[in-house]
C-alpha cells in the first residue's frame, strides 16, 4: 500500500466518523428540544394547578426555614 492510499484510507474513516457525530449531534438537538417543550408545559400546567389551588407560586414561597 502506498501512503498515499493509507492517507485516503485513514480520510474515509475520519470522514465517516465526523458523519456519524453529525447524525447523534442532531438527533440529540432534536431530543433537547423536545424536552424543553415538555418542561414548559409541565411547568405551565402546574402554574395553572397552583392559581386553581389559590396557593403560591412555589417560587414565591418562602422556605420553612425562614
């Protein structure tokens, strides 16, 4: 083998490796980004269970240590 066919052949894999990353970078870009929605609506719907309750906010209640 020449080194010139071992350069393209080491080329191929490292071409094929950074396609690879590409594929589980977008896949878990796609994965965050559902993830995100579904907390925001978690967190919408437990904002609207609180305002029903007359309770406050978790957020603005103070802790029982105070």
């Amino acid at each position: 083998m020449t080194d010139v066919t071992k350069i393209e052949e080491r080329l191929a894999h490292l071409i094929r490796s950074v396609d690879d990353l590409s594929e589980v970078v977008v896949r878990q870009d796609r994965d965050i980004a559902r993830l995100a929605a579904l907390v925001q609506t978690l967190v919408a719907r437990e904002l609207d269970r609180d305002s029903e309750a007359g309770a406050l906010p978790l957020a603005d209640q103070r802790p029982p240590h105070w």
